[in-house]
C-alpha cells in the first residue's frame, strides 16, 4: 500500500453504538460545562466580527483542515459568507497550496477548537445556512463513542446552528449513527452512496477515492430556530 493510499476503517462494533439513544439524549438534556479557552473566545470574535459585518448568508466548514473544500465551498456559494474552521495551525498553514484566486470570494480561515467554536457561535445566535462536516472524525472502537461528534457533549451546539448539514465519512456506521441522532430530535436525514468518479474536495477523500474506498454522504435539513434545544436548556 502507497503513502498516498488509505486504509479501510476496522471496528469492534456492529451496527449503531448500543449506548446511542442514551448517551445522545443526556447531552441534549445537560447543557456542556467545560470552560471555553480564551484563544479559541478570541479567534471567534474575529469570525464573528465579519459574520456582523456581512449580514448575509453564512457557510461553516467544521474541521476544514488544509481548507481545500473552504475554498470550493466558497466558489460553490458566491452569495455567502465561507468561514472555514480547524485546531491545528500545521494544517491550516498548508491552505496556500490550495487556494483558488476568483476574484471576490468571501472565505476566511480560523484557528479554533470547534468544541468552543460552536458553543460560541450558538450564543452569539448565528443561524447557519450550510454546515459542512466532512472527514474523518469517526473513532471506529465501541469504547470511542464520546469522541465522535453525535456522541459528544457538543452535539446539542451543532443542532442549534441550524442550516443544511452535509457530513461525509468513509466508514457507514458514523453517518447512520448521525442519522439516528438526528430522528431523535424529529429531523430526518438523508444518507447517499457517493459516487466513485464524484471530484473530490479535499485531501482526504482524494486518498480514500485513490484506495478505492466508499465514500458517503448524509444531509438534513436541522430546525431553524433550535426550539428542541431552548426547550431543554428551560428543563
């Protein structure tokens, strides 16, 4: 196997996580606690000043990593405001390898943990018109379920939001265990095959294409106005 090619992902679990509905349902009813670090509350406030200042359509890129599908989200959505999001400076340092030169692209890249992002971004009240989850965050053990994003305390934070989600994963059983988060909270998902020859968007999916991976993708429509999340924050 070539540098450039991906293994599948392995796991011990069959199906969705037994402890799902459980572990999904006690974050919804318990607000998350955790501090928010003063980095991550500085690195949205000057999101947050451009999403002011804009006053349009914002698109939210979670865990964009080098920022190559910020970019292509950024061509694809002309009328909104693209902000893309990841940890980790190395990757993010990388994106002038993959930036597009269109002339007036509303993009803009940040530094931020997304557990504190999106707590912020809830509080500031943002409504998302498109929210993009894409790769790779699965910890594939049964044991690492509180890892993935639906079965974190963050996840009530990414419903608030609102918008489109689109989530894409290389291994099934995340997305449908996203599925069945969602149903919980009476918002049906949709979860598709991509197809082979589809152009991928960033580094990731071009290794799994290379490896000859399945690729999927799910889409839902989240409740405007977070009213599920109001109504428990009130409990």
């Amino acid at each position: 196997m070539s540098a450039m090619e991906s293994r599948p992902v392995t796991t011990n679990q069959h199906g969705n996580h037994e402890d799902l509905t459980q572990v999904v349902m006690r974050h919804l009813r318990s607000p998350f606690q955790k501090p928010i670090q003063e980095h991550n509350r500085e690195a949205f406030e000057q999101a947050a000043q451009a999403v002011s200042e804009w006053q349009g359509p914002v698109v939210l890129d979670s865990c964009c990593g080098v920022g190559e599908s910020t970019a292509w989200l950024a061509e694809q959505h002309p009328d909104a405001l693209v902000i893309g999001v990841d940890k980790s400076a190395h990757r993010l340092q990388r994106h002038a390898n993959y930036q597009t030169a269109e002339q007036g692209q509303r993009y803009l890249m940040v530094r931020a943990d997304l557990q504190d992002f999106w707590r912020l971004a809830v509080e500031a009240n943002w409504q998302l018109h498109k929210h993009y989850i894409l790769y790779p965050n699965p910890w594939p053990k049964a044991s690492h379920l509180s890892r993935r994003w639906h079965g974190s305390p963050v996840w009530p934070y990414v419903l608030a939001l609102g918008g489109d989600l689109v989530m894409r994963s290389n291994w099934v059983t995340y997305l449908t265990e996203v599925a069945s988060s969602l149903a919980l909270v009476n918002c049906t998902a949709s979860l598709q095959p991509l197809l082979a020859k589809h152009e991928p968007i960033t580094p990731f999916e071009r290794k799994y294409q290379r490896s000859g991976q399945q690729l999927w993708e799910l889409t839902a429509r989240l409740p405007e106005d977070g009213r599920y999340f109001s109504a428990i924050e009130a409990e």
